[in-house]
C-alpha cells in the first residue's frame, strides 16, 4: 500500500470522516483527500508534507516515522547521509592542505623580550615605591574598618496560586468511579472508557482542548472542568461515559461519530 492508501485505512479503521480529520488536525480537508490519492502537490514542499502527515498521524492512530520513511522512498527524498558523503567526497576532491609550521625560534624570541620586559618593569616600580614609603609622614592611626553587613534578603511571598486548570487523569480500567460520586462544587467531571474497542476522541473545556487522538480498548480516563466538558467520539459503540457520577452507557452506535456536551449537575446533553 501507498503513503496515501495507508492514511486513508487508518482513517476509516477509526470510524472518521476527512472532515473530522480536518477539525481535529486544521488541515483542509481538500488537501487531506489529495494526500489520501498520493499527491502532495499542495502541501508547498516536502518539509510540509512531512508536517501534515505527523499531525495526521497523531489522530487515526499511525506510528509516524515508518510512514514518513515510505514518504521519502516513494517521493525520492534524498537522505541526509547522502548528502553529508556529497559533501565529503567534493572536499576530499579539492585536495587538503596542511597547516603551515609554526617559527617557534621567532616565538621564543619574542617571549623572551616580554619576561625581560616585565621584570626590568617591576623593578623599577618597586625600588620607586620603597623611596616614596621612606618620604612619607606617619600615618594616622584609624579606627577598625566597619565591614558592610549584607542587608537581609526578605523572602518573596509566596505568588498566589494559579487558578484551576482543566485537568485530564488516566484511570486504569479496573478502578472504576462509584456511582454516587459528584464533582465537589460546580464543576463537571466526566469518566470515559473504551470497554470493547479503540476510538479517536477529543475532549474540550472551557479554555481549550484537553486531549485529543486514539485511546486504545481496555483505557479509562477522567476529565474535570469548572463549566462544561465536550466530546466528540469517532467510534461512539466503543465508548462508555459517567458523567458527574451518573452512568450513561455507551455514547453510540458502532463506527457513529458522536458530538456531547455536559455541563455541572445532572448531565444535560448540550
């Protein structure tokens, strides 16, 4: 199977539509059916294409590295290590030169001015100021030096906590939320399992998008949020909700894409 044919079957394997792809990816959904028939022509280069079919990837459910290395073999990208031998062979072509000796008689002559230099230097300093200490009158006598105490560092106050993000847990399958437990305040708590099958799923609170890609069969996982949750299901048959400790059951029919919002309290369908 091609690049295309392999993104295509995963896509479906999820139950998504290409506008579903398009949403959750912002990729148009015309340049996501022409990477499905195999032509990249719209993606504006290579380095695009590649882009797009990570973030493709990353919903339907795909390892991304096998795919973007039958990308390159079938687009004929040339391999960076190709490159680098390219490189090498035309260096090796140009010939090498060696570094030229250096004079180290000259260096030698030059170091040994600078030390004479130096000593006949401080010998004069020093016999100058032996003479002007012998001139000089008696010093005062002065009180002990006051040593400059560091002013105490004041601890910075504690910044006030950042307020509550919407958070997302996973939960293995066998810890199941009791029944009768609700969100403490006004807040929205939803559990979602996928008990006989795999899914894309994104779910969104109120400051964004709080997951979105494939959550495999046998996985539960529970998200929190102050006003409202919302969730769209690819396979909606695979996936079962509790939603402030009310069981809601499956979310759907097999293969149907379901669209939810729950808000605090008994979970009303949005």
């Amino acid at each position: 199977m091609s690049v295309g044919a392999d993104v295509a079957a995963a896509r479906r394997a999820c139950g998504l539509t290409i506008d579903d792809v398009s949403a959750a990816t912002r990729v148009r959904a015309t340049l996501l059916r022409h990477i499905e028939d195999d032509d990249f022509s719209l993606c504006g280069g290579d380095v695009y294409a590649r882009g797009h079919l990570r973030a493709i990837c990353t919903v339907v459910g795909l390892q991304a590295e096998p795919l973007l290395a039958a990308f390159d073999r079938e687009q004929g990208t040339p391999e960076p290590a190709e490159q680098t031998l390219a490189v090498s062979a035309s260096t090796a072509a140009q010939g090498y030169q060696a570094p030229r000796q250096l004079n180290w008689s000259a260096l030698l002559a030059v170091a040994l001015v600078g030390v004479l230099g130096f000593v006949g230097f401080r010998f004069l300093t020093v016999g100058q100021g032996a003479v002007d200490t012998a001139s000089t009158s008696p010093s005062i006598a002065v009180g002990p030096e006051t040593s400059a105490s560091a002013s105490p560092t004041a601890s910075s106050p504690a910044g006030p906590s950042p307020a509550t993000q919407p958070t997302e847990q996973a939960l293995p399958p066998e810890q199941a939320l009791p029944t009768d437990a609700v969100a403490a305040g006004p807040a929205v708590q939803m559990v979602l399992r996928t008990d006989t099958g795999r899914s894309w799923v994104q779910v969104s609170g109120s400051q964004g998008v709080l997951f979105s890609g494939v959550i495999e069969k046998g996985v539960a996982r529970r998200f929190v949020d102050s006003e409202k949750v919302a969730v769209v299901i690819g396979n909606a048959g695979a996936v079962s909700l509790t939603v402030n400790g009310e069981d809601l059951g499956s979310a759907g029919r097999s293969g149907q894409v379901a669209r939810l919002t729950f808000g605090p309290g008994n979970p009303n369908q949005g």
